[in-house]
C-alpha cells in the first residue's frame, strides 16, 4: 500500500517535470539585461590563497562595477554540489556565473548548454562553449619573476620549493622558477616537494622544514595556504609566495606570483554587457600583458639592482619574450624546445618533465 | 568517590568522568538537584518519535537564533527550506540527487555496524571500487551492452576487497578494524592520486581525472528531474537490504551474533561465517557507493569524488539506527539540509562556518536525543 502511494506521488512529480524539460533549447548567446555576475568558490574566501583572490576581485569588481556580486563558498568539486548552488543564483536572475576550480568543468559544461543565455567563466576550467569560457594565467611568467628573486637572495645556491601536484601547470611554474633563479644566478639548483594535496598546512609545514633541514634558504611555493612563507619566517630565510601578496603573512615573503582576476573580469564583464562575449574554443591563457597576473615585489631584502632586472625581465616578458624558448633540455638531456623556438600551449599544458637542476620525488 | 557519602549511586555516565553527585558542601544549607539516571527498558515508538521531534524542535530554536544574530529572520529560513526542498521538480531533483549516494553510504556503514564491525574504511571502499570500474572503462573490458554491469561488479569487488585486509586481520589477529579500516583509507587515496597523476591522465586535457566514460559506461538519466539511475540502484538496495536484515533468516541471525556472539555459537549459528559475510557486504556496497558517483555524477574518476561521504555515512547510518528505512530518511534530510545551507550561503551570504554550524546543531541535538530515550532522568535533591 505504501508502495502504491509513493507511485502515486512519483507520477504527479514526473508530469511536473515533463513541463520542466521544454525550457532550454535555444540557439545562440545573447546577454538579456544588466549583467548580474555571482561567484562559486571552491575554497573559503579567507584561505589565504587562490579562493581568496578570486574573492577579494569580486569585491574589487563591486566597488568598480557599482553592482552587487554574491558569491557562495565551500562548494566542492561534485556536480552534486555546483549544479544546486549554480542553479539557485540563476533562479535569481544572475547571468554571468563565475567559478574557481578545474573540478567544475564538466558540470559547467552541462550548465552551459542547459542555460544558453547565462554566460560561464571558470578561472582553471578546461571546458569552454558558445556562452562558457575557461581562463587561466601564464603563471610561468610570474613565477620566472619570483624565480629571479630567489637566485639574486640565495647565499647556499639551494632553492627549495613546496608544489601541490605534478602535472602541467604546477611542473610549468616550478621549472620557470629555476630558469628565473638561473637567469641571475647559474650555480642555482632547485628542490621540489610535492604534497599531493592544494591546501594542507601540516603537510606544507613538513615540506618547508626539511627543506630548510637541507640546506635550503629561500623557498618558493605553489600551494594554495601561506604555510611555507610562514615557515620561511620562522627559521630566517627568505620565501617567495604565489597566488596572493603573502608578505602580509611573513617578513620572509620578498616577491608574490600574484592573480589579479579584476582587470580580466572588468572588460569581460563589461563586453558581456554590450553582447560582445568572445568565445574561445580553447579557453583564454592569460599573461601579465593580459593583465590576469603579475608580481607583487618586492620586499626589503632585494637590492635595487636586482629589482631593476626584475622589472626588465617583467617588460621583456610583456613585449613577448617566452621564459621557455629554446634551446632547452630536461634533466634527462632530452631536447624539449629547439633553438628558435618556444613551447607550444599544448606541451605546456601536458609539461610531465623538469628542466636540468630540479631534484626531487 | 571517597566521600563515604552513603546514598551515592553509580550511575552509567561515572565512566565518562561525569558525577552524578557533587561533594556535599555541610556549610550551606542551600537545596541542589542532582540527576538519576536509570536505564530505559523498552521505548515504545511515540515515544521515540516525540522524542526526534522535540530535539528537531530545540535545533531549529537554536539555529534560528543565531541565524537571527547574523541578521537572518526564521521566516527567510523556512521559505528557503520550502524553497529548496519542493519548489519546483528541479528543486526536489537535486535533493534527490544528494540524497541516493548518501543512502548508499548509509546502508554501508550499517550493515558493518549491524555485526559490530566498525568499518570506518568507506572512503578506501568507494575508492578501490571506482578504480576497479574505470579498470573496466578504461581499458575496454567485456562488450559495450555489459559494460555497466561489467563495471558495477568489478566495484564490488574492489570495495570486498579492500574491507576483506581488516576483516581477516580482525578475524585471525583480532587487530582493531577502526585502525586498519581507516589507515587503508589514506593507502586508497595515494594509490588514486598515484593513478590520476601517472597512467590515468587525462589524454584529453593532461589533468588529474581519468578520461570520461563512454556514453554506455555512464548510469543512464531516468528521464525524470535529470535523475539518473543511481536513485534507483539505491533504492533497490535500501529495499533488498531491509528485506535481509528485517525480515530473512540472515538478518534475524545476524542480530543474534550480534547481540551475543557465545550464545549464538553455542546454538549453533555460524558466527564466523555471518559476520565476514556481512563485512563483505558492507565492502560491496561501499565499492558500488564509489561506482555509482563516478558513473551516474562525475562520468569519470576524479580526485574527490569520495570526499566526506565516510561522515555523511557514519552519521547517518548511527542517527538511523543501522536500519536502511531509517537510513533512507535521515539521508534525505541531510540532502535537505546540505541544500538549505547553501542556499542560505547564496542568497543570504551567511559565511559557510555558520552554515556547518547549523548542520552540526541539529545533528548533536538529534544525536543527544538518544541519551533521553536510554535513560530515564530522575532529579534528587542532594544531601
């Protein structure tokens, strides 16, 4: 009896639903009315790193835009948890819905075509659509920047460096880093410790101090807390942080790799306004030219000297120059990049292999 | 304790350092109430569901106080409860959606728990049973019409396999299955990143998933809320499971070893036997919990999608008393409630800590509910 009941109930919903299903099918993008951004971060807005610069644009982007941006935090990598939290800002009129993190994806991907006329962006994505685009930063550019710092400051020419996971855009960022170091300082060699996980102080913590144990004396980072830059402070050597400005968190900080989402997003959303959203099909790879990223330097520690080459590097960087242009080899001897020319986005996407002077697990 | 006051009572909670009395004072003369606690013999249902509703009741009282402190009035939290949960057939689709992994997780938690097995491995389950699917998906086994089946057993077999390490090591050596369990969680977890950073890459993208799953290696969508057919399954499950332990010869054993695992052998119950077969179970399930999001949610293995279905499960299996009706609830209404504390994050931009907050009240309060339905609360005055 209580079966039939709940068959009873499942049929009244599914006509419910059946009315539901003829929304959605229409063909192109087209921005209806005032754009209505709202943000979905993956991390807390106070973590200290990437959830937080993406937060502290949005309210950058409030203050420039006059509008008002809600965000929601903690919501995360599981369709499960970005479709109801996406769909609920929709429901309420937002049109430009902005996330945080590669895990939304493929769910953005699904949202994209099931709401045409509500524009998707996702800062680390890797799907993109008529009305979806992915955007990420040249992070190697600022990194190399960062790089340079740590080989004008290290006394014992042992770098260390804590990275959350191997693959491409972490690999990319800790390979920049040697070649900036080596730019300024030949005898400079790199160690890398990956943690396996974005954000987990403990193990960070752990990472920095055996490091430092090894003779190491500036660290750099591509881990999403400020842990290492902390640690860095503790045992008086010098860090370099990524994400956001950390020297906030510790004296030991003298360069940032830094997002600065709002001079992308500003445009961006002003372009959705007046219609004008450029697709791109293989998403948007954003340098400092581009204004997505770019340094926070520097602290007290570096000589003007070593600032000013800091900044050539930057202007060269921004009047094209590529931080992996050839002739360039892995540490096995492979040549990688050949004189004359530079790694294609693909090979930096898919970087599995780390330049000569890297040691490491 | 060396009071010699004569009237003192061992009480149960004694153990866990809380007196039932205080010294006595001689000096005032003031009265002081101190509590008696007596075990309940047996509760009848009214009670126990008067019981629920009441903690319900002071949950509700607190949260809504402090979401009035942080300028949220009760009225705004009851529409966005109504809101979310049975607006619109979307509204009750993603609910739905929620809540069909989290009974999954439930059900295998409780059938460990029901034969005293404390299986805190869920997470090293879903796991091996995900990696074991995607095995299937991967690298093509068996033909495309069987492939989903080929999937959902070859999980099973992973999450059984997984569990079986602690439940021999529990059975041979009697070493304590809440470490073993737990411990194989974070060997789990190395050996996905292991796969996900290494050979399983995406081809596609070179990031740390595996490559998705063929349209016919993906639970299909139910044509109803955009459900797919995980919902089913764990219904099917909740159903077949409730059928064992409630009303087969098994489950009526299994209580039995349970409840006194000597006097079941001495009648002649296989005690051994029963209680492997259920940890195995419990292991099955768990592995089926990991195939059924990787196929039916993410369409491929990623980095978390087992993330904090170990809690969701220890949770709810303990607040549904290990019965799978009573874990189809209380699983749906933690759907609820992770949905209403979103919402409550997006329109009311309340931070996500005060959210969790108000999850936690109405769990402890639920939770403590128990207390007063096992032992009745006598107050005294102290001598």
């Amino acid at each position: 009896m209580k079966l039939l009941q709940k068959a009873a109930w499942l049929t009244a919903l599914s006509a419910l639903g059946l009315t539901q299903l003829t929304v959605g099918a229409s063909a192109e993008f087209a921005a209806k009315g005032d754009p209505k951004p709202a943000v979905i971060l993956f991390g807390e807005s106070n973590d200290g790193g990437w959830s937080q610069s993406i937060d502290e644009s949005r309210k950058k982007l409030e203050s420039e835009l006059n509008l008002r941006i809600p965000q929601a935090e903690k919501i995360p990598e599981t369709a499960t948890a970005i479709r109801p939290a996406a769909e609920l800002f929709i429901d309420r009129g937002a049109n430009i819905i902005i996330g945080s993190a590669f895990g939304y994806s493929d769910t953005f991907k699904e949202l994209a075509e099931q709401y045409p006329e509500t524009v998707f962006i996702n800062p680390a994505g890797t799907t993109n659509g008529p009305n979806l685009k992915s955007i990420y930063g040249r992070t190697y550019e600022s990194q190399y920047l960062c790089g340079m710092i740590a080989g004008g400051l290290t006394k014992s020419n042992k770098i260390g460096f804590v990275a959350a996971n191997p693959f491409g855009l972490v690999n990319w960022t800790v390979n920049a880093y040697l070649l900036g170091a080596r730019q300024v300082n030949p005898d400079a060699e790199l160690s890398v410790v990956f943690t396996g996980a974005w954000a987990d102080p403990v193990k960070e913590r752990a990472a920095a101090e055996a490091l430092i144990e090894q003779g190491v004396d500036v660290l750099g980072q591509h881990v999403d807390t400020p842990t290492v830059q902390v640690v860095a402070g503790e045992h008086d050597v010098y860090g370099t942080g990524h994400h956001r400005d950390l020297s906030e968190f510790s004296k030991a900080t003298q360069c940032s790799s830094i997002w600065t989402w709002d001079r992308f997003l500003k445009p961006e959303i002003e372009k959705i306004a007046a219609g004008g959203f450029e697709k791109a099909p293989y998403g948007a790879f954003l340098s400092i030219k581009d204004g997505l990223i770019d340094v926070a330097c520097c602290g007290e520690a570096v000589s003007d000297e070593l600032k000013e080459k800091v900044m050539a590097e930057r202007d060269a960087i921004i009047a094209g120059k590529h931080v992996f242009a050839g002739p360039l080899s892995d540490r096995e001897g492979t040549v990688r990049v050949k004189e004359g020319e530079v790694l294609s986005d693909g090979d930096l996407w898919s970087m599995d292999w780390y330049v000569d002077g890297v040691s490491g697990q | 304790m060396s009071s010699g006051n004569a009237t003192e009572q061992i009480t149960p909670l004694e153990g866990a350092g809380i007196r039932s009395e205080t010294a006595p004072a001689p000096s005032r003369h003031k009265l002081r109430l101190v509590p008696l606690l007596e075990v309940r013999q047996n509760v009848p249902e009214t009670q126990r569901l008067a019981c629920y509703a009441a903690s319900l009741a002071v949950a509700a009282a607190i949260s809504f106080a402090l979401l009035a402190l942080s300028g949220v009035a009760p009225s705004d939290v009851m529409r966005e409860i109504a809101t979310v949960a049975f607006s619109s057939p979307r509204a009750l689709g993603s609910v739905l959606a929620q809540t069909a992994p989290l009974v999954m997780a439930g059900l295998a938690t409780a059938i460990a728990f029901r034969s005293n097995f404390w299986n805190i491995g869920l997470e090293g389950q879903m796991i091996l049973g995900a990696i074991f699917a995607s095995v299937v998906a991967i690298y093509d086994v068996g033909p495309e019409p069987a492939r989903l089946v080929l999937m959902a057993v070859a999980a099973m077999a992973g999450g059984m396999l997984w569990v079986s390490v602690p439940a021999m090591l529990k059975q041979r050596l009697g070493v304590s299955e809440v470490i073993t369990t737990l411990l194989l969680n974070y060997v789990a977890f190395n050996l996905l990143l292991h796969l996900l950073y290494g050979p399983w890459k995406d081809p596609v993208s070179s990031f740390p998933h595996t490559e998705q799953y063929e349209a016919f290696e993906r639970l299909p969508l139910l044509g109803w809320l955009n459900l797919t057919w995980t919902l089913p399954l764990a219904a099917l499950l909740a159903g077949l499971l409730w059928w064992l332990l409630s009303y087969s010869r098994i489950g009526y054993l299994l209580d039995m070893t349970s409840s006194n695992r000597e006097m079941a052998r001495a009648v002649g119950v296989p005690v051994a036997g029963l209680t492997v077969a259920a940890i195995l179970a419990s292991g099955a399930v768990g592995g089926l919990t990991g195939f059924s999001i990787a196929a039916g949610v993410e369409f491929r293995m990623t980095q978390d999608f087992f993330a904090g279905y170990l809690f969701s499960g220890v949770l709810i299996a303990f607040l549904g008393r290990n019965h799978p009706a009573g874990v189809v609830i209380v699983a749906f209404f933690m759907a609820i409630l992770l949905l209403v504390g979103q919402s409550l994050q997006i329109f009311f931009q309340v931070p996500s800590a005060l959210v969790q907050l108000v999850q936690a009240i109405f769990i402890i309060c639920v939770a403590a509910s128990e207390f007063f339905l096992t032992y009745r609360m006598h107050w005294r005055a102290a001598t």
